[in-house]
C-alpha cells in the first residue's frame, strides 16, 4: 500500500496521463490516518451509551451500536457500559451477570431494585462481550404520570397521554436518568468488601462520567440530567432529525427549502410537536452534539438549530480475507443464476455468461431511497442496450419489504418445472457416462443410439416442453398486498419494465427480507450481495446508508447519491470514487431529470465493462474496507467523549489530537473512461505499464 502511494508532482485537479497510471499527493494522508491511534480513555473514567436499541432491534441504530462494541470494549473496557430496554428478545441475546456488590455497577443496581425496578445486567452476545443494563419499562409505569408532570413543570413540554410510544419513552428516560445519577454518585463513594482485590480500591477524589444518548428515544434522560444538574458530561448523537424523516416522507422539495421551514409549525402539522421538542432540547442541551454525516449535520443545523461539533461516520467491523472475496462472490452468483433458471423459465433467450445483476434494497420508503429514479433509470438502460444492439442483459432485483400474502403461483411453478428440468438432465448424464465406460471397457466406440436411446431423447423432449411457456416471467415472487397501489409495482408498468422477453432489462421485486430458508433464492443478505455485480442505492434522504457500505467491504461496486451520508463521506476521503468502482450521482445542484440520465450512463458503463475489468473492480472496491472499519471511525467517537468531558471538568482530562484530514489516493493502475472504450474488449495502452500492473493484479487473484 505504502508503495502505491507514493507521492507524484501531479494534482488532483489535473487530468490524468494517458497511460492512466499516476500517484498522488494524498500519500501522507493516508500515512498519517494508519499511524492515527484513539488516545486512551481516562483511567478514571466510565462511559455509560443509552438507546433504545441497545440488544433490542429496531433498525439501522441497533447495527451502528452492535457493531461499535467491540472497539469500544477495546477502548474503555468494563468501563463501558450499554443502558437499554428489557425486551423479550434479551433472552437470546444477553446472558445475565451479578456484578461484584462492592462495585458501582452492583450498588446502583441495588438502588434501582429498592425503587421497585426490574432491572437485569448482562454480556450482550456481540463481539466485544459489552456490559449492557436493560431496565423493564412496565415495573417503573407507576410513576409516569409524576414524571411526565414533573417534565412539563421544567421543560413544558406536554407528551398526550394517547401516545403510547411516547409515554414508554418518558418512563424510559427517567428510568436511566436516575440510574446515571446513582451511579455518578456511588463511582464517589468505598465501601470495601471481604474480598480486598482490585475493585475495592478507593475512587479517585473526581470520578469521571459520560454519558452518551442516541436519537430522540433516549432524550428524556439527558434532559433531566442536566436539569437536576448531575455532574456528568453529556454527549447526544442523531442519525436522523424526527421531523427530517417525516418532511422527507410527504414527497417536499426537502433540501431546497431546509432554511425556509417553520419546524414549529410543520412539527405541529404531524403531530409530533412533543417529540420534536423532545429532539431539540436533549440537542441543545448536550454539552456535545453529535451525527453521522455532513448532509445530517446540515439538515440539524436547520431543523434543531444547532450545528454539531463533532461528525462520527458508521462503521462496520471489518474482517478482510484477502481475495477469497472474489470466490464467493462466484459461488453466491451461481446460487442466483439457479433462480433466474426458474424465474424466467421458457425465456431465457440470453446469454447467462454475459449476464449481470444488480440490486437495490432497504426499508419501504420508495422516494427516500431512491426507488422511482432506480426504475425510470433502468427503462433508460433497456433503451441504451436495445439501441446498441448489445449482447449484455441486465436482471435488476428490488428488494424492499412490503405487505404480501405469499409466493407467487407462477414463481414457485417456476423453480419446480426447473428443479425437474435438473434433475433429468443429471440422471441421463449418469445413465449416458454409465453406458460410455461399459462400452469402452469392451473396446467398442458406443454410436449415438446405443449411448443416447430413444426413449431418453422423448424424455427429455417432454421436460424440454413442458419448460416453454407463452406468458411473460412475473416481475415479483410474492403477492403484493394492494398491488393496484403498490409504487413499485406502478412504477414499472408506468416504464414498460414487464420482462418482455426483447427487453435487455429484466426485474424481479422481492417484497420480503432474504434469508437462507427462502424457498426461492435460497440465500441469505450477505450472500445475496456477494453474488450480485452492482448495487444501486439513488437515495434522496439517506442520513447515512450501511447498504453501500456493505457492498463496499464484500468488495462488490455500488452506485449512491450524494444526498447520502455514504455518499458525502466517499466524496470527502476518496479522491477518485468511480476508480473504485463507488459512483456518487449528483441528487443535490441537478434536477431529477439529470440524475436519472446520470445513474443510466452509470450502469450503461458498468455494463459495457468486460470481464477482466469487473473482476479489478471489485478488488479495488474491497480496498477501501479500511475506511469503514470502526478501528479507525470509532476515533471520531472518542474524540466526542473528550471534548464532552473537557467542557464539565476543565483541567481535569488532556486535549485530543483532532484526527487527520485525509485522501485516499487513486489506484496505481486505472483503466481509463468506459465511455471512450465500450467498443473495445482488451485492455490497451500507449505503453506497457499499465497491461503490467492489471497482469499482476489478475495474478493474485488466480483468474
């Protein structure tokens, strides 16, 4: 790595040489950024992370935070401590512990259990084995008409007694609030037990304690605690702004009007005013204010008048396996190709080898994620490769759960009819192979009849028929709930995207999760992703987007937007994104219009790109796992600690080393535009450089 970046005379802004082979100044950047540590968390310290989704799934917060744990562990230790809901899904996720009673830990349990509380301490079973404190929200309801009055008597913010959520969080919230406050306290106090190790040593004259908060679900708790006026730092992070995702879902022109909104009023036009209130304050109140990404940052300025300070980018745990990546991106891509052997039984008039597939998946928010731009840009593409006359075909899968009542007559009637086709090819095969080595064992060259009979011919004649099928393959597996309303659905009849067998573009709309007991794909997210060759993710409200992300670290090429956190953070690191195989459209200074015809030319490239160029691709795209990794991310979380706790105890905790700006520069090698060479179907150059650096890296890749 160190020698790829070596550091040239040319700028970024320059036009690259011909040859397409050229370093960067971005080398000590990333030099730098490897030689980054996360300075160490204070001895003293305790660090205590509350949400809602701590070991309780709920979305995409349950994955920054389950994820996060390890290098926080690593970080802090027992030190660290996760604060959430007891659910019934703890039994499977979170083995009870009975901590040491001379511990804090132990005495603020004990506190809490005096109230009446049910209170459990566990090992969350994640990677890095974290302390979590669930609290049981139903033996506190008691007091939630008290302390839903005492919260309006110093906020006056009223919660309506109809909103059941919202009550539970307010319960919630005091909940936690008053065990940090115990447990701020009892970090003060020694009482030593019999045992006289290591724990019962005297507390520091000032105990250190943060207090980090995610998202409005927690505020309550952060509010009271800077009310009562406990000495804890308090840190509150937002993945996305309440009232952002609510104005994003009415189909507004969201980013063009963000300074013109009255929050107050279009809060109080969707009944959300409490909650609105509940997400301003705990931001404005936090000694530091936390989110993910640049675009997020800019919508909370707007929205809850406050600008962050600190941007903490979502990470994954990043576990590189070397090329064995572009293996099982092989296997799962056959997996897939056994589906399109059954879905599109009787019209598979392509050529499955120069076949490719792309993807777009999340939540159920069809103009959010992009969904209408993904389909009006692949009608687009249909017309691109028709017109060209291309030999490539494009099966794009829509993966967004939606309402259905089950798998579909015409898909299931599919695969069966397929699974037969399979299994009497594969029993001639024996029977053929059977009678070829009897024959030669006596010497003789069997003729076609002897080895291939008649009856074996009209038996596979039969299964041959009955495979054909006049009707067009469906374009969903499932029965959609409402179909006649569904957007998908009315999207791709509006485009003409019917699975028309002269179409070059084919779609599949899969209305459910994936998973390995699937009756048709048979395969789990992560394996589907693997076997795809392009995922497409046009988001128009994005505050972050694991999903790019994911395709990022299985080494599979991506399309996002730069309306997505994603999208901002590749931009902002990343000198040349598309020589990545990571294509950020522009959905923020051009009309939609221009997007769709941008994300069209996008996969058109992509799909003009010969075999060799995609396989170098992907490992390129692999490359950049490690910006992703927490083991570098999570130092933007540790600086939100520091500052946190230099702002309530000055003095007391050292300044922290800001993290490097950085750049990760372009490949030693890269192919130049597509655009100027979709005619051509091996690489050329004006010299041997470049022929010998993609030689190489097809080496290592054994292909």
């Amino acid at each position: 790595l160190l020698q790829e970046i070596k550091m040239s005379s040319i700028s970024p802004l320059e036009d690259p040489p011909s040859n397409s082979t050229y370093r960067m100044e971005t080398g000590q950047d990333l030099i730098d950024l490897k030689q980054c540590r996360p300075q160490l968390f204070p001895a003293d310290a305790w660090c205590l992370e509350a949400s809602w989704e701590v070991a309780n799934k709920q979305g995409g917060i349950y994955t920054v935070l389950r994820s996060k744990a390890l290098v926080s562990v690593k970080e802090m230790g027992d030190r660290y401590i996760m604060l959430g809901p007891l659910r019934p899904s703890h039994v499977h996720e979170v083995e009870p512990i009975y901590p040491n009673p001379c511990t804090p830990l132990a005495r603020s349990l004990a506190k809490c259990r005096e109230k009446g509380w049910k209170v459990m301490a566990g090992r969350w079973l994640v990677e890095g084995n974290p302390t979590v404190v669930l609290f049981d929200i139903g033996s506190a309801s008691f007091n939630m008409d008290a302390w839903k009055h005492e919260l309006y008597e110093k906020t006056h913010i009223g919660v309506p007694h109809e909103d059941l959520e919202c009550n539970d969080l307010v319960v919630f919230g005091f909940m936690i609030a008053q065990f940090v406050a115990d447990f701020q306290w009892q970090t003060m106090q020694y009482t030593p037990c019999s045992s006289q190790d290591s724990c019962c040593q005297p507390p520091p004259s000032q105990p250190l304690v943060v207090a980090h908060f995610h998202e409005w679900m927690s505020g309550v708790a952060l509010i009271m605690l800077r009310l009562w006026k406990v000495d804890v730092a308090t840190v509150f992070t937002t993945h996305a702004t309440l009232l952002g995702r609510h104005l994003c879902a009415g189909s507004l022109d969201f980013y063009n009007y963000l300074k013109d909104f009255n929050v107050d009023v279009e809060a109080g036009k969707r009944k959300i005013y409490h909650r609105y209130c509940i997400e301003r304050a705990s931001a404005q109140l936090a000694h530091v204010f936390t989110t993910v990404s640049d675009i997020t940052a800019e919508e909370a300025e707007h929205l809850i008048k406050r600008k962050p300070d600190v941007i903490t980018p979502n990470g994954l745990n990043v576990k590189r396996i070397c090329h064995e990546f572009q293996n099982l991106h092989q296997v799962s891509k056959e997996k897939i190709m056994k589906f399109v052997h059954g879905h599109f039984h009787g019209h598979i008039n392509f050529d499955l080898d120069k076949t490719l597939l792309l993807f777009t998946a999340g939540r159920y928010e069809f103009g959010n994620k992009g969904g209408d731009v993904f389909i009006e840009a692949l009608a687009r593409l249909n017309h691109y490769l028709k017109a060209c006359g291309s030999d490539v075909t494009v099966i794009a899968f829509i993966i967004f759960p939606a309402k259905n009542t089950s798998f579909n007559v015409e898909s299931l009637k599919g695969h069966a009819i397929s699974k037969s086709l399979q299994e009497t090819i594969e029993e001639l095969k024996s029977k053929l192979g059977r009678k070829l080595y009897e024959g030669c064992s006596r010497g003789e060259v069997p003729s076609g009849d002897l080895v291939f009979s008649k009856n074996d011919q009209m038996k596979l004649k039969r299964v041959i028929l009955a495979s054909q099928r006049s009707s067009w393959p469906p374009i969903t597996t499932h029965n959609v709930c409402e179909d006649e309303k569904d957007p998908v659905l009315l999207a791709l009849k509006r485009c003409n995207l019917l699975n028309d067998p002269d179409d070059r573009v084919k779609v599949v709309f899969h209305p459910d999760f994936l998973n390995s007991d699937n009756p048709l794909l048979g395969l789990s997210y992560e394996e589907f992703v693997r076997g795809c060759h392009l995922g497409v993710f046009p988001s128009y409200y994005e505050p972050w987007g694991y999903t790019p992300a994911e395709c990022t670290i299985m080494g599979i090429p991506s399309v996002t937007s730069n309306l997505s956190g994603f999208g901002c953070f590749i931009e902002e690191h990343v000198v040349d994104p598309s020589s990545y195989g990571i294509y950020v459209i522009d959905r923020k200074f051009v009309s939609v219009e221009e997007t769709v015809k941008s994300l069209a030319q996008n996969m058109f490239d992509f799909s003009q790109l010969t075999r060799r160029q995609r396989i170098i691709m992907r490992n390129r795209t692999e490359r950049l796992s490690d910006l992703l990794d927490w083991k570098k991310l999570g130092i933007y979380y540790a600086q939100a600690r520091f500052q946190a706790l230099a702002k309530t105890f000055p003095g007391l905790v050292p300044e922290y080393k800001t993290v490097p700006d950085y750049k990760y520069p372009r490949p030693g090698s890269s192919f130049s535009s597509v655009s100027r060479r979709r005619d051509q179907d091996t690489f050329t150059s004006s010299q041997g450089e470049e022929v010998d650096e993609i030689e190489t890296e097809l080496d290592e890749l054994e292909v």
